[in-house]
C-alpha cells in the first residue's frame, strides 16, 4: 500500500493527527485487561460492548511468549483471529507489544529466554539490607536480549503487514510496557556495573551540553550546569554519585533497546508506534495519597527507573526517534500537568491509559480539546457494563462532533476544551476556571450556574465563523459549564449574547437543526451561555430557574458595542 495510505502521523500547526485511509482519526479508545487478546473465545463476548460504548478503537496485547513460545517458531493465529473479528465489529486496533518489558518485569517473554539466563541477564538490585538479588527483570544494558526482542517483533509485524497491510485494522503499536528498573535505581549487575563506570557515550552528553535550551526543566534541575557536560567521564563523575544518575543511565540504555526493536518493526511496516509509561508522583501531593502500586512512586526504583518520566523524557525523545511520541499513563497525577508534560517539544499527545471512571471520562475533553490529544483511552472498559461505563455517553457524544473537533485541532486558535469535577471532590483538579482569548472575544468558563451545589462540568468550545458585523459563532458541546464571553475589540463598552441555540446534529449530514432557542433563565439573562448539568441540583429554592441539559449541542453568537456606537 502507498505509505501515505498507511496509518501515519500527520504533524499539524500545532500537534498531530492520526491518518487513517487517508482521513484524520481522533481514537475513543479502550485498553483492556492484559490478557484478553490472548483467547479469541473471550474477546467474543466483548467486541459489541465495544460498540455500544461507541469506541472506536480497542488496545490490547500481544505477547513474545504468545507469538515465538519457541525460539525461531512463530504462531500468529490467534491475533490473526482477533484482527479478524475487530474489523467485523468495525473497530481499529492499538496493538500493544508485551516484549522484553511489562509493568518493568519481563513477565511476558517466551520460557526458552526465562531459561537463559547466561544469553538473555537480568537486572541485579540492591536489597534495602545491602543483598544483591536477581530479579524477573532482563537487562536492557548488556546481552543479547535486545537481538531476539528485536527479530521477534520484526516478525510479528511483517507478519501484520501481511494480513492488515491493506486494510489497516490495525493503526498503532505500542513497543514494549512501561519500561524501568523497580527495586533500584539501576541495574548493579556486573556487566552494567562496567558499563556505568565506563565514558558516558559522547552522542548524549553533546545533546544534553546542545540542547541545553530545549531540555524539560525537570532533566535540566538533575543537571548542575551545561558547561560541566563534557566527554571523557564515566556516568558519576559526568552527572554526580545519585540514583537521578542511575535513572539517566537507565533511561539512555532503555531508549536505545527500545528504538532497535522499533526500528526492526518499521522496517516492515511503518505503522506509528509509541511506549508508554508509568508516572511518578513528582510534586502530585494528591498522588502520594495512593500507594505505589502500578503506578506512582516518589524515587526511581519505587517506580520504573529509566521510563520516561519528566526528568528523562528527552533522553527518550532523543534516543528513541522511531517512536512517533511518548505516553504517559495517567491515573493518579493532575491531569493538565501531565497532558502539558507530554506535549514537550510538541510532540502529540496520546494517552494509552488512564482511569475508567467519570473522574477520568470527564478528562477527555481537556486531552483532546486543550492539549489536541490523539485520544486518552480508559484502562479496563471490557470489566464494566455499558451502563456502569461512564465513557459512554462522553464518547457518544464525542464522537457527534468529532469532524468538527479535529478540523479546529488544525487550527492554532480554534478550540478549547476543559473539565470540573465536583467542587467537593477529594481528588477536585485545583485548575484555574479556563479563560480563553479565541475569534477576538475572551471567554471565561466556569461550573455552571445552579440554585444548589454546583456539578462537575466537561466540554469543548469551536469557533465556528466571525461575521462582517463583528458577531462570533461557537459551538459549545457538553455539560456542566457557562461561557461569559468579553469583546477584546477596542473601546468596546459592552458584549452580549445575540443567539444561543440548543442544537442537534443530523450524522449523515452533519447538519445542525434547533432544538430550542435558549433564552432569560438559560443566560442569566444574557450574561453567560449556560450549558447545565443533566440534573442540575436546585437546592431546594422555590422558583426553578435551572433546566437540566437536553443535547448537550449549542451555538451561540456574541456581538460587542463600541462606545463610539
Ligand atoms: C499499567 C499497565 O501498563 C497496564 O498493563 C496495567 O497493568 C495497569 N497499569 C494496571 O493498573
């Protein structure tokens, strides 16, 4: 198929898209539990809950042990299968490659590399009583792992070449999961020992020494002072005795392992492929109320040393170039701190998991609208009921406007996308209340009005045209929210609303038609574009001023007087 055919990332003004057969592609995904994709007889019953959840794209694993359980013997019949039966259902597919590295355990390679451990090392630790132990997790540092990882997912992806390579099921792979050392800041086996003791490789301390400038503040904090970036030194004496040494270390040996098993994919079949990382706490207080388990910690070695955390995200960026972007997973941080991390260097954002519940549902509109994500999918949809699931009203809805939302993404300075959680929540997001400059207006947003306790809040607002008169269209899309809008145009001595309109959307037209013209009460008359709750509370007061929200569909178009008249 012609490359620009093929699934691609498409950079934009001012991020990426996803191209898929040759149109933008916004992913409503859903990453399942790790190892459904490994029986064809449970996915049965799953890829029409899919559906019905309006998902569009399902991520799941395929395993080293799964497609080489002996070394030079490939079995790709159940993925084969799998792909299969998505492409009935009509969804995509996110293939996540359980290679040397799950959860940074090498859980997932095939028993004939766990019983070599000569050919295939591990990482040695250091226990807190001093032991060195050796652990489930293969060294990325020395052997010969990397080689058999490499030929293996060179394989696996021919292999999709093959039988996706025209119809394009399959739209991304993610290499390896959530790669790092936990237990230990480094790898202390001897033969890592040696390495560390050795030059650090010239080709990164000229980029640190370089690129100085361009660094994450997090990377540049661990460093003292670029002029002390000089070749010749081995690790400790180039960066300091400390385990954010240790972490560099590992971050640059897993950077490069991890581009030689992408490269050896995209040699066959340049589909867009990623990593994915499990997060720190960094200065998340409201993450350290969770204990480290599957994510978060506060030290390398507590969580993954060497994933591409904020300190040593650009070592990835710089020593993993065949990976399209980084990914964070998102469960525990504040949401905008890591959206705003990985969108370092602009590069696009996608996050492959993150919570399934409303509190992360809610976050969509933010990763998608703010931060131009290409998705931010839920971990664990194919455990819930499609009624129990929150994402489904978020992704229907969504998906009502996607065409809209991803030609503003476009845009430099078209569209704007937020969230509240409830005031009270004791996870509540301590973002400002959004104030957006967009068409020549500023827009403050905020929790929607309501006669008793204010609600969480979710949505997106597009600019949609600017008239000659002056007057701006937008489309507000969700819930929970209120736009006061300001005219920006010099001596402009009041702004107002002239229309807002509750709207649906014909899906084969994509036509808008009024459902109510939206009015008084609705506006605060006149002051805010109310976009309300689905069951705003009233608190009891006795004139019932709030209506609940409908379409969750308006347009509204502003005017501004000129003091002159
Ligand atoms: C992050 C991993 O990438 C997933 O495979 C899964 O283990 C989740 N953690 C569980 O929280």
């Amino acid at each position: 198929m012609p490359l620009n055919d093929l699934p691609h990332i498409a950079r934009t003004a001012t991020a990426g898209q996803l191209i898929v057969n040759g149109r933008p592609f916004l992913v409503r995904g859903a990453e399942l539990q790790n190892s459904s994709f490994s029986s064809v007889q449970h996915m049965a019953g799953l890829w029409q809950k899919m559906v019905d959840m309006s998902v569009n794209t399902v991520l799941g694993s395929v395993s080293w042990e799964m497609v080489e359980p002996r070394e030079g013997h490939f079995d790709f019949s159940v993925i084969d299968q799998v792909i299969r039966d998505a492409r009935s259902y009509n969804l995509k597919l996110i293939l996540l490659w359980f290679g040397t590295w799950k959860n940074g355990i090498s859980t997932y390679v095939p028993r004939w590399v766990k019983m070599s451990p000569k050919r295939f090392p591990r990482v040695v630790v250091q226990t807190r009583d001093g032991r060195a132990e050796v652990t489930e997790t293969i060294s990325c540092v020395h052997g010969a792992t990397v080689d058999a990882d490499a030929a293996a997912f060179r394989s696996f992806v021919r292999h999709l070449n093959e039988v996706d390579g025209e119809q394009n099921t399959v739209v991304m792979v993610q290499v390896q999961n959530e790669v790092g050392v936990l237990g230990d800041s480094r790898d202390r086996s001897d033969a890592a020992n040696e390495v560390y003791q050795s030059n650090v490789p010239s080709d990164l301390v000229r980029f640190l020494r370089e690129d100085w400038h361009t660094l994450h503040p997090d990377l540049k904090s661990k460093l003292e002072d670029r002029h002390t970036l000089v070749e010749g030194y081995n690790w400790p004496q180039t960066f300091g005795q400390s385990i954010y040494t240790d972490e560099m270390f590992m971050a640059y040996h897993y950077a490069r392992y991890v581009e030689k098993v992408a490269q050896a994919g995209q040699s066959e079949h340049s589909l867009p492929m990623f990593a994915n990382f499990w997060l720190n706490y960094g200065e998340d207080s409201m993450a350290k109320a969770y204990p480290t388990l599957a994510g978060g910690g506060d030290l390398p070695g507590d969580y993954p040393a060497g994933g591409a955390v904020s300190s040593v995200l650009d070592i990835w960026m710089k020593f993993a170039p065949s990976l399209s972007f980084i990914s964070p997973d998102t469960y525990l941080n504040d949401y905008h701190r890591v959206c705003s991390t990985y969108r370092h260097r602009k590069q696009p954002l996608f996050i492959p998991e993150q919570r399934r519940d409303e509190y992360g549902a809610r976050r969509i509109w933010a990763a998608v609208g703010e931060y131009r994500a290409i998705g931010s999918c839920p971990f664990a949809l194919d455990t819930l009921e499609v009624d129990d699931c929150a994402y489904t009203k978020h992704y229907a809805l969504m998906a009502s406007v996607e065409d809209l939302v991803m030609a503003a993404q476009r845009e430099t300075n078209s569209i704007a996308g937020f969230f509240f959680d409830e005031p009270d929540h004791k996870e509540a997001s301590s973002h400002p209340d959004p104030v957006f400059e967009m068409a020549g207006y500023e827009l403050t947003v905020e929790r929607a009005f309501t006669t008793g306790a204010q609600g969480a809040g979710y949505g997106l607002i597009i600019h949609r045209e600017t008239n000659s008169d002056g007057t701006a269209k937008f489309l507000l899309v969700g819930a929970g929210f209120q736009v006061k809008f300001r005219s920006l145009a010099t001596g402009t001595c009041f702004t107002g609303i002239l229309d807002f309109e509750e709207k649906t959307r014909d899906q084969e037209t994509g036509e808008f038609a009024t459902h109510r013209r939206l009015n008084g009460d609705e506006t605060r008359s006149g002051h805010q574009a109310i976009m309300p709750n689905e069951d705003p509370d009233d608190g009891g007061f006795p004139i019932n001023i709030c209506i609940p929200a409908v379409t969750k569909m308006a347009e509204c178009i502003v005017y501004g007087l000129s003091a002159e008249g």
